[in-house]
C-alpha cells in the first residue's frame, strides 16, 4: 500500500510539474493516464521497493548531498588531470567487497562509484564489485568504505549497515 | 523585514540573468574541458573518466543555471526532472558501455602513466 501511495504522489506531482494547468480537461485526462499507469503496473506486478522506492526517500535524500559533494571533489581531480600539461595517471583496476545486501542498495553503491568522476563500476558479481579508477593512491578499497557504508544506510536502513 | 524581503528579491530579479549566463559558461566550459580530457587520455578507460566530467558536473552546472534564468516555477521543475533523468541514467549508460568493453576483452591500461615513466626513460 505504501508503495502504491508513493508512486500515486509521485505521478501526481509529476503531472502537475510538466502540465501547469488546472483546466477539468486536463485535469480529468491527467486522472486518466494515473489510473491507466496504476492499473498497469499493478498487473505488471512491479509495485515493490524497485519499482516505487519512495519509501527511503528521506534515507536517500540524507545521502544525496554528501554524494554531490563527493562528486564536486572527484571532478576537480579530474579536470586538474585533464589540463595538466604533462598526462599524470595512474589508471587502475580495483576489487571491492560491498556490504549492501539488497539489489537497490547495490545499484545506489555502484551508480555512486559511477557518478563520481575518477572511478567507474565495470561489473558486479554478487557482492563483489570490479571498479576502475583514474588514480591508484585514491581508488584503493578503503577509499570506498564510506560510500559503501552510507549507500547501505540510506537504502537497506539503519538495521542492515554494521 | 518585509523591506529588507523586497530588497532581495529586486537583487535577485537584477543578479539572476547574469548569474545565470555565467554558471552556463562554466558549464560550457565544464563539457570541453571533459572533451579535451577524451582526446587526451591514452585508452578507452581512461577516456570514461574524462567523458563523465561532461555528463555530471557541466550537465549540472547548465541546468542550475538555466534554472537561474527560468521565467517560473514550472520550467524549474521540468528542468528538476531533466536533472532526475540525467542523474539516473547518465551512470547507467557508462556502466554498461565499460562493461561491454570488459566483456569483450578489452584490457585496461594498468598503473603509471606519465611523468613518472617519463623519468625513468630520462635515468636509463
């Protein structure tokens, strides 16, 4: 129910952001396509933590700006890579063991490595992450713990991170 | 305090068309300097790195700035959604381009690239 309430304000809010009118017309067909979207993904079966995750959305939002700082910190690396005069990098390959348990929260994980500039998520076996990184010296595995930590928490909750 | 509101609400109406334009111009900026990070970089890994510069930080720098500049709420919120859309997406579609270049077979270029070498050539 939570989620179907969530997707619900979601789409509502998505409506009224891209339409901005509150014309009966446009209203009723906003009403329309709702409960045509509600209807179909009831039966596609996808109203769960995936499809409406809604629910950790003060969880993420908590984790939202530390990711934008991180990621502001990881593009100055980068560009100052770009720019310098002489190529200075040290590209490397890096196994990781995460702590998220579930699907979401090892998206979030990776989607953050991939995020920020320097490092990107080749793949993801289980819970094991393959990750390539501009710099050895800042992609070693503890560089990662606390995303790892903070994704965990703000996906699984406080009761899955250690 | 209503005064002071008004204040700055008329030096926010003067200040946001120029603020704007200049957070644009980084952004500009922001996308060549990743570009030029592509063609610098020596193989395909490398070059990601220097192509997600484009897609996060002079995506991002753009958008607040086109927010600046927008006549009203709605098109703030279109331009949240453009943001929402880029952020979920834009790791997604890299992900999957190195891993196809991992799947394929394609073997990154490991460790020191540069300066370092550069020396050891200069010593032998």
């Amino acid at each position: 129910m939570a989620y179907f309430l969530g997707l619900l304000f979601a789409l509502v809010a998505f409506w009224i952001g891209m339409s901005g009118h509150f014309e009966p017309l446009l209203l009723g067909l906003g009403v329309l396509s709702l409960v045509l979207t509600l209807i179909l993904a009831y039966r596609l079966d996808i109203l769960d933590r995936e499809g409406a995750p809604y629910v950790r959305l003060i969880g993420f939002a908590m984790y939202f700006p530390w990711l934008m700082k991180e990621i502001v910190k990881a593009n100055w690396t980068v560009i100052r890579a770009c720019l310098r005069a002489e190529l200075d990098i040290a590209p490397t390959l890096v196994k990781l063991k995460t702590i998220c348990t579930s699907d979401l929260a090892k998206v979030t994980f990776a989607n953050s490595i991939t995020l920020t500039p320097g490092t990107v998520t080749v793949e993801i076996d289980g819970d094991k992450l393959l990750v390539h990184g501009l710099y050895e010296q800042d992609s070693q595995p503890e560089a990662f713990l606390e995303m790892d930590r903070r994704s965990a928490r703000a996906i699984d909750g406080k009761g899955a991170a250690a | 305090m209503s005064d002071l509101l008004a204040n700055l609400a008329q030096f926010f109406e003067m200040v946001r068309y120029p603020a704007g334009s200049a957070l644009c111009l980084v952004g500009a900026i922001l996308c060549v300097i990743g570009t030029i990070g592509v063609m610098r970089f020596p193989d395909f890994y490398t070059r990601m790195h220097a192509a997600s510069i484009t897609d996060t930080s002079g995506a991002t720098v753009i958008l607040i700035g086109m927010a600046l500049m927008a006549p009203g709420w709605l098109i703030v919120a279109k331009l949240v959604t453009i943001f929402w859309l880029l952020f979920l997406t834009s790791p997604a579609a890299s992900h999957a381009v190195v891993n196809a270049a991992h799947t394929a077979g394609l073997q990154p270029l490991i460790g020191r690239i540069g300066k370092k070498t550069d020396d050891e050539e200069g010593a032998a």
